[in-house]
C-alpha cells in the first residue's frame, strides 16, 4: 500500500508527501528527522489517502502540490483547517 498525507505544520502551511509506511514517515516527521518540517513542529497529519499502486500516489501527489491541487486541498479540508488553525 502507498500513502500520500497531508501534514499540518505550526506555521498552518500544509506539506504533502507520500510514502509506502505511514507510521514510519509520520514519526521521522514529528521527531525531526525530515528536514523540510523539523523547524515546523509541531505538526498534525489531517489526512491521508491510500493507494494499491505506487505511481498513483505519486501522481496524487504531485497533483496536490499544484496550484489547483493547493485550491481544492484547502476547500476540501476547510472546516478541519478552520478549527485548527482558529479555534472555531
């Protein structure tokens, strides 16, 4: 199984990634071993997706991190976005 995730960093950027163990990337994320997010903890995963083959996750990804990826990203996760990022 391939994942792509959606971190939730301090600063409210979101980073997207993919991976073939969650868990694992998840951790390396949170204990700073990612060098892209360690100066961004703490962090929250507020999304994943699953996928049975490896070049649809990385297709998923790289459509995320497009700009129409980034608009539809932020409408489909809005509420989740709302209430972490302001309390409501």
């Amino acid at each position: 199984m391939y994942y792509v995730y959606v971190l939730l960093l301090n600063n409210n950027d979101l980073y997207k990634g993919s991976t073939d163990d969650l868990k694992r990337r998840f951790k390396e994320h949170q204990f700073g071993k990612v060098e892209s997010t360690r100066n961004y903890r703490p962090l929250k995963l507020i999304l994943y997706e699953a996928y049975l083959l490896k070049s649809d996750a990385e297709r998923r990804e790289k459509f995320l991190k497009t700009t129409e990826g980034r608009r539809l990203l932020k409408q489909q996760l809005r509420d989740i976005l709302n209430k972490e990022i302001n309390g409501k």
